[in-house]
C-alpha cells in the first residue's frame, strides 16, 4: 500500500532512472554498529517513522532487524501497518498521540503511547467489550512530559495514569518515556529533564506487575552518556548517518545520496538567460547541463543559483530557476561531460561530498528535514 517507493525502483534498472535516492546499507549497518558500541547492552529502538526518515522504512527495518534490532518507532499507524504487512513481526511503538480504539492495533501487537485518562478509560473499556474473541491485553508505553512542552503527562499525574494502567490486567505497561528537547545543543536543559524523568520513575505505580523499559535518548541523548541510555535508546537521524551533534567524534556515515543525470547539454554566448524568469545571465560563453531533476522531486526551488552538484568529480552549480522536473548546471570548466553521466547532488563523487547538512544551511533548516523532502516519484536504490 504505503510502499510504493520500492515498487517503483523495481520497475527500472538504475541505468534507466533520471533520478534517484541511493540508500547505502552499508553505511547503515556501521552506524547502528557505531551506536550499539556507545550503547553496550541497551536495547536500540530503529526509529523508521516518515518513511524511515525518506529511506524506505520496510527496506531499513529489514537491514536493522538483520542487525539486531528489535524495536522499531513509527509516527502513524499506517506506517506501523506497512512494517506488519511487509512481515515485520518484531514490537512497534507508535510514538504519536493516543489513536482511538482499533481491535487491529490489538491484533497487530502494535504499542501505543498514552498520557492521559480519558484515552486510557477508552481503551480499557474496548477492550473489556472485545475481550472474548479479542483475548490479548494492548501494549502501553507511559509518556511523561519533561520540558518538551508536546506529548505526555504532567509528572504529578504519573502515579494515577500508572496505577490505571497497572492495576487493570486488559492493559500492559510496556514502558515508561520521556523525550529530550536539548539533548544536542543544551546538557543543563537535558539534565534537567532527567532529573524529573528519574523523579517521575520513582512515583510510579507497579502493583507487583514487571518493571516497564525506561528510555529518554533519542540520537543526540545517546551522545551525551550512558546515564541517558536505561534501557532503551530511540535513534533515528544517527542511525541514518548524520551526527546530530555535528562535533562528535564518532564516525557516522550518510546512508542517504541524492542523484541525477546530465539530460542534454548546450553551448550559450555570453549574455544570454537561461531558465524561467531570466535570472540567471551567462557572463562569458558558456557551456550548460540539464539534470533531470527538478522541485517535484524534492530539489527545493529556493536552491536555484545557490546549490551546487558533482559532475566528473568536479563541482559545477545550479544556474537560473531550478523548474518542476529539470535544472540547469553549468559545465564551462568541466572537461568530458556527457549526456546520461551521474550527477551527485548529496553525496560523493571523487574526493567531494555535499551533505544534507550543507542543504539545511543553505536552506536555514536542519538535515533531519532535508533527508524527509525527497518526494515518492524519486525510486529508492539500495546499494
Ligand atoms: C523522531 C523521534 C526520535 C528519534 O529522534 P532522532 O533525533 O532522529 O534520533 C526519538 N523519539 C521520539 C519520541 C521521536 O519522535
């Protein structure tokens, strides 16, 4: 259903594509072996929401379960579902707001975060209603607010909300969460967060029930120690290669590229325009490139005559208004180009690399929106 990314990649050969998302695996099994050596024996939660972060969550999963995974965190539950479809049987926490009582969320061992007593009573009274055919009690993971200020419950509320959930058999207490807002630019802040996360954990209500996981780390948590890591950590954008930090000294890898290929090319005279609008004027004679990618696909107009790509080993900018499906670079200083040579956009080539970060300056955002943007028309290759 969700999957049509995979669907579309398999329908062509890469030497077909005129643009593409490359997802190294490679580089993903060496940042998640990079996180479980900061980690040691805490559990690692893949987080594959958006898509796994515009990585194609079911082709991720399936690289992290190999690696050892065995929890994954999803937004939606429709991307919860596409896990469980795709055959993924491992548990799956839905880090969004409570959804609304669906007995396949039940059947589909799918967890769900809860802060709150109204959705709690919902859920316990559904389930007494379905309990007969139903025959499992859900998965509840306890979140409490520690300064995010967006889902979780005040920490004074944690021993009602918990006893609710401990003292009724239909509802599981899985874990216990938080989530930290600082974790990459602030420590005070964060410590601070886990000073009430430590309170809060002391005021929870068990009756005799197992001990819930704790966890509080997302990637930037990870980094700040082990006294952030309890029993679980829930990493995304490290896992994906790119430091959340930008200062650490570990060596995590980009999993994602962005590519293209040269569409046509052309000789221009000094003073003439290229692209929509005319903003761009040659001021020598030029020779020009069309790459076959455009804002459909996720290249953000706003990129035009500031962004540059890799041709050749050599870099070469993005000049005039970049369009829906093409954008124009210019080649003047690059000897050899052809039509259907690879364009890198983020990536490699030679000894040069463009990062997602370098997009998120250019662009006044971070990577972790940059890696989202690619748009499904663009197939997902695995290497
Ligand atoms: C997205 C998300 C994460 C992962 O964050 P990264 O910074 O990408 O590691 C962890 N926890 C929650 C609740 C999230 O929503």
């Amino acid at each position: 259903m969700l999957n049509y990314y995979n669907s579309a990649a398999s329908a062509f050969t890469p030497k077909t594509h005129r643009a593409w998302v490359e997802v190294s695996f490679s580089n993903l099994r060496h940042n998640i072996s990079t996180i479980k050596n900061v980690i040691g024996e805490t559990k690692l939660m893949g987080v594959v929401k958006a898509n796994g972060y515009g990585h194609s969550s079911v082709e991720v999963a399936k690289v992290l379960l190999e690696e050892g995974v065995g929890y994954f965190g999803v937004a939606t539950l429709e991307e919860a579902m596409e896990l469980r479809q795709a055959g993924i049987e491992t548990p799956i926490l839905l880090l969004g707001p409570t959804p609304p009582y669906q007995r396949e969320i039940v059947e589909h061992d799918i967890g769900i975060t809860v802060f709150n007593e109204a959705a709690i009573l919902e859920w316990s009274q559904a389930l007494l209603r379905d309990k007969a055919t139903l025959k499992k009690p859900v998965d509840m993971h306890l979140k409490v607010d520690t300064g995010m200020r967006r889902l979780g419950c005040e920490p004074d509320e944690v021993a009602y909300l918990s006893n609710l959930i401990t003292s009724n058999d239909l509802l599981n207490l899985v874990s216990f969460y938080s989530h930290l807002s600082t974790a990459d630019n602030d420590r005070e802040y964060a410590l601070h967060q886990k000073r009430l996360f430590d309170k809060a954990i002391g005021e929870l209500k068990l009756n005799g029930r197992g001990e819930p996981l704790y966890h509080i780390a997302n990637s930037a948590g990870v980094l700040l120690g082990s006294e952030f890591h309890y029993d679980m950590v829930r990493t995304g954008l490290a896992m994906y290669g790119i430091d959340p930090t930008e200062i650490s000294e570990l060596d995590f890898r980009p999993v994602l590229a962005l590519k293209s290929r040269i569409g046509n090319i052309k000789s221009i005279v000094k003073g003439e325009s290229v692209s929509y609008s005319r903003n761009f004027i040659a001021d020598r004679d030029s020779k020009i490139a069309i790459i076959s990618i455009g804002y459909a696909d996720g290249l953000p107009r706003s990129l035009s005559n500031k962004a540059n790509v890799l041709i050749r080993g050599k870099t070469a900018p993005i000049i005039g208004n970049i369009t829906m499906d093409q954008s124009i670079i210019d080649i003047t200083d690059i000897d050899g180009v052809e039509l259907g040579d690879e364009v890198v956009l983020i990536g490699s080539q030679g000894d040069t690399t463009i990062t997602a970060s370098d997009w998120a300056q250019m662009l006044n955002t971070i990577s972790y929106e940059v890696v989202c943007i690619f748009k499904v028309r663009l197939p997902r290759v695995f290497v």
